[in-house]
C-alpha cells in the first residue's frame, strides 16, 4: 500500500495519476466515465486514507487499517460516500456505485495476496 500508484491501479481504473498526495483517477463504469481528485490524509490509525476533493461525490473517504492475523496480516477497507446528485445524473445511483467499489477493492486486496506471495 505504500507503494500508492500501483496500488490504486490494481483496483482496475482506467488511469490513475498520483502526484504528492494527490490522486487523478479516471474509470469508466457502465455507459460514465468517472474523473476523481482525491487527496491522500494521514490519519494514525489507518494505513491508507484517502479523500475525494473533485468529482461526482459530495464526500468519500475511504480508509484502510491492517492487523497482525495468524502469522500475516489482515487488511479492512471502509468507504463511506455520499453522491452530488447533480453532477452524477439518473445513471449512477448508491447501488451502483458501491457494486463497483466492491470489486474495484476485492481487485486491490487480491493484487496484495499475490505481492505478499512473491
């Protein structure tokens, strides 16, 4: 995870652009295309964080903890978001979204299963 540009690519997103501690993400979901600025935060508990600062969200964080599990680590991702209903449209409600989000962070965890493993 520390390693942000590889990391935020392996969810799948079309382009990801990480300059300092902000991102440009670009993903194209169903007919949209998704263009995000997000911030990286530090936050003491959490190995990752990160905030929405421009796009369809009116606020999204997603956080990142990891805890030593049996000889490894287990890793929790939470993203919390709400939509700009106005810049989103009819097309993008909360159910797809969070389909998306799901598989775009089940993609993250499985690229960091086979990092580890190497």
């Amino acid at each position: 995870m520390a390693d942000v540009q590889p990391f935020m690519k392996a969810t799948g997103f079309d382009e990801v652009d990480v300059d300092d501690r902000t991102m440009h993400i670009q993903n194209r979901v169903g007919i949209a295309t998704i263009e995000l600025t997000l911030e990286l935060v530090d936050v003491d508990e959490y190995a990752l964080a990160y905030e929405h600062r421009e796009g369809i969200f009116e606020t999204m964080t997603t956080t990142y903890t990891v805890e030593p599990n049996d000889g490894g680590s287990e890793v929790t991702v939470r993203t919390e978001f709400e939509i700009d209903v106005a810049l989103a449209g009819g097309f993008l409600d909360a159910t797809v979204i969070k389909r998306q989000r799901k598989k775009e962070l089940k993609a993250q965890l499985d690229w960091l299963e086979t990092v580890e493993a190497a």
